[in-house]
C-alpha cells in the first residue's frame, strides 16, 4: 500500500489538503477541511493532529513566501514573533500529549462565532491599516504566544485569531494581517511538529502527499487574495469561521 489509507481516501485526503491551502492561505480556517477528514479517514486523534502538523507546515510556508515575494511582508522583521510563535507552539503540542480535547471543543465555537460576527457586523474593514493599539514588542509576547501554543494544542482556527489580533490591535488592513498570519502560522505548525515527530503518530506517506496538494492550494490562494484583498477575504473569513464553529459544536453535542 502506498500510503496509509486506501486510494480512493487518499484522494479524498488530497482534494482535501488542496482546498485547505487555498482557503487558510486567505483566510485561515484549512484545518476545518484536514482535520475532520483525517479523523473521518481513520486516523487517531493523535495521528490526525500530527499528520495535520505535517502537510500544514507546508501549506503556510508557501502561502508566507508568496506574500513575501509579493511585498506584503519583512520576513527579515517578523523574525522574533516567528521564533515566539515556533516555540509557543511546541509548548502546546506537549501539552496536547496529556490534556484531553474535550473542554476545549466545548469554549471554541462560542469563540469562532464571536469572530465571525466581528468580520461581518463591523464597518469599514478593508486593507488600509488602522489604529495600533499595542506596540510589536507587546503584541509579541501576549497574543502572539497564546495564538500559537493553541495551534500547537489543537489548531483549527488559528489564522481567524492571528488574523483578528493583526487588526484589532496591531492596526493591519485585512491584506497585510493576512500576509503577516502566515508566517506566525508557519512557525507554531513548524514549532508543534517538531514535537509530534518525536512522539511518533505521523502518516508520512500520505502527509507528504497532502503537503504536496496543500502548496498548491496555498500559491493559488495567496495570489488571489493579493490581486482582490479584503473584497475575497472578509467573506470567506465569516465563512471559515462560521463552519468551523458549527462543526466544533456539531462534535461537542455528540
């Protein structure tokens, strides 16, 4: 068997990775499409996450280069909240190995929903910048390490609260919050799986594939929403976050 599910899953699970760049590198939320289909696939929750680490990593590492290369973005100047978000992030997937996900799908749909009504409800968003209401240095130590080290413990979702405190208080336009969310979340996803690597649970076969599918996906995505801006991102944040909200509460009902 070339991966670890059967053929027809595996392209499933493609199709799937490919969405999921196009989608997080707009406007986060892939791990709403990976997640539940690895899990539905048969994967352990353990599996899941670390297969998802895996072809994530990719997925934000190329829609983060194109943003760079597109002018959105300073790799170079991001370098300190990247190596916050990396090490933020290992820290909740080792926290990941002994808390079990159960209190933390019950609190993530009220979350997503409060996102989601904040994207559609409030006016004048678009990329021009806005009012900074936190300096850098205080923007990366506080949200910066909370945002990632949830990534790191379970991670759907993670571009919205990156993206929501780009605006919120950093005082980014849509556009350059979403350039400057990619690379954070390149880093908590590298951070994290550095630490399910170790642990063992990785489908390598079929997380390489997937990783494959996802930078296409992501390329795709990041030159869209550079071309069009917050006119493509706003509405599919809303939708990113309002599905991933239903689905979580969908699972914590049983």
């Amino acid at each position: 068997m070339i991966f670890e599910v059967s053929l027809d899953l595996a392209a499933l699970l493609l199709l799937a990775a490919f969405l999921a760049g196009f989608v997080d590198a707009i406007a986060g939320g892939g791990g709403l499409i990976t997640l539940p289909m690895l899990l539905l696939a048969g994967a352990s929750p353990l599996e899941a996450l670390a297969t998802n680490k895996l072809q994530g990593t990719f997925g934000s590492a190329t829609a983060a280069l194109a943003y760079a290369r597109a002018g959105q973005v300073r790799l170079r100047e991001q370098a300190g909240m990247a190596a916050i978000a990396g090490l933020a992030g290992a820290a909740g997937a080792l926290v990941a190995h002994q808390v079990p996900l159960d209190v933390l799908r019950l609190i993530m749909p009220g979350v997503l929903v409060a996102v989601a009504a904040f994207f559609a409800a409030k006016p004048g968003l678009t990329d021009a910048n806005r009012v900074q209401r936190l300096r850098p240095a205080v923007f990366a130590v506080t949200l910066v390490p909370a945002v990632a080290a949830y990534d790191g413990f379970f991670g759907p979702g993670t571009g919205s609260f990156y993206m929501l405190g780009f605006v919120l208080l950093a005082g980014f336009g849509v556009l350059k919050a979403t350039a400057h969310t990619k690379l954070l979340n390149f880093a908590s996803n590298l951070g994290s799986l550095a630490v399910f690597v170790a642990s063992g649970g990785v489908w390598w076969a079929m997380g390489f594939a997937m990783a494959a599918a996802q930078v296409g996906g992501a390329a795709l995505g990041a030159r869209l929403a550079v071309r069009v801006g917050a006119r493509l991102i706003k509405p599919l944040l809303v939708a990113t976050s309002t599905l991933l909200a239903l689905r979580l509460l969908w699972q914590a009902l049983g």
